[in-house]
C-alpha cells in the first residue's frame, strides 16, 4: 500500500476565533513495508497528519493519493472499508472496552467486516497469542499492566492483517523497558507481515527505532531523512 501526499493542509476554524493551521504544505511518501517515525514536540500536527495518513480526516487542500487513486473521489463508504480492511490504529491510551475482556476488544473489527462470530473468536485469541498474551484473553483492561493493554491494542490493530499500521504516541504512557518491548514487537510485526509501520512521539529514543525518521515543527516537514 503506497500513500503520497502532496501539498497537504489542514485548517482548523475553532469557533470565531482566526484559523488554525494544524498543517501546511506536506510533501510525504510512505513507502510498502516502511518503518517510519514522526518526530516533534506536542502540538506540532503529529497526530493531524497521522489522521490524514489513515482517512480519518480529509485535508482542506492538497491531495492523498493511495496506490495511485486520489482519496478525495472516495465515497464514504469506500474510506471507511479502506480504513477497516487496509489500516490498524494504535492509540497512546488504547482504548479499550473496560468491561470486556481481551479478546472481546480484540475481535471489535470484525463486527464491523461481518464477520462470524465462532471466527472472530479464533482469529482474537490468535491475535493475542501472537503479542504473548494468549493466557490474558479473558482477562479485563483493569486487570492487566499498561504494556499489556497496549499489546491488546496492537492485537487489535492486526487482526484484520492490515497493510498500514499507524501508532500514536504508542510508548507515552509506559515506562522504558515495556516501551522498548512494544518497540520491538512493532519490528516483529514489521518484518512478518511486510506492513507499514508509521509511529508519532515527541522522544528521539523512540524514533530511533524506524528506518526512516520525519520531523515536524509548527505543522512542517522540517526533515526528511529517506533511507
């Protein structure tokens, strides 16, 4: 899956307040089967671009090309199939169903796609075996640490076998070791499934881990270091 953006902005119009521009005039490729970090402090349109990156958000101008076909002709049912068969989301604060156990959130997509529900069962649990967390399935989020929470995200994110992977923040809230452990289960998954693998975080540690490293600073590109 090969996605391009060309001369991409984001305006935001907060109330009567002037506009916002969360992005201006983004150049960026991502390539199948790259591992990219986005680097930047907060509010520098990190996250706005990763909403672009995965059609959550349309750009005010610019184009978003995928495989070659501009976004903009899609209709809505089209972006929300592309989003549910082609891209995973990982979020810095999981979102998880606090009630359910793990492989309950696991399977939540496939609810989506129409699934069968005996096969939405096999295809969590084998999720979640594949994070190392195939003992934890019946277990709720408030019974697990946050590096597990996140792995049930991540198991989420994949269940479906999706081309793109996006992760936002996907280490803020742990500490180093199972932050580096969730980095390295991103490069597992990078090299088994030949997924693209494009992060966001605001720590130079944590970017170090990408092939490819994206800087951001008042909603530019500021560096682009292709490999």
């Amino acid at each position: 899956m090969l996605i391009q953006l060309q001369g991409v902005q984001k305006r935001y119009l907060p109330g009567r307040d002037a506009a916002v521009n969360a992005l201006l005039d983004i150049d960026l490729t991502v390539q199948p089967g790259e591992r990219m970090a986005v680097l930047g402090p907060s509010g520098c349109g990190k996250t706005t671009l990763l909403s672009i990156l995965g059609l959550l958000s349309r750009p005010t101008c610019g184009s978003v090309r995928i495989d070659g076909t501009e976004v903009s002709v899609f209709s809505s049912d089209r972006l929300a199939r592309t989003r549910r068969e082609r891209i995973g989301f990982v979020f810095q604060s999981y979102n998880l169903l606090p009630r359910e156990p793990a492989w309950r959130n696991v399977m939540f997509p496939l609810v989506f796609a129409g699934t069968q529900r005996r096969e939405r069962r096999r295809r969590a649990l084998a999720a979640l075996e594949e994070v190392g967390l195939g003992s934890r399935a019946n277990h709720t989020p408030a019974q697990l640490s946050g590096g597990e929470k996140q792995r049930v995200a991540i198991a989420r994110a994949l269940i479906h076998r999706p081309e793109l992977l996006l992760a936002d923040e996907p280490t803020g809230n742990l500490d180093s070791k199972t932050g580096r452990d969730i980095l390295g289960l991103f490069t597992r998954i990078a090299e088994q499934t030949k997924s693209s693998v494009v992060l966001v975080t605001h720590d130079s540690s944590v970017a170090a881990w990408a092939r490819r490293r994206v800087e951001m600073r008042d909603g530019r590109l500021c560096g682009n270091n292709a490999p």
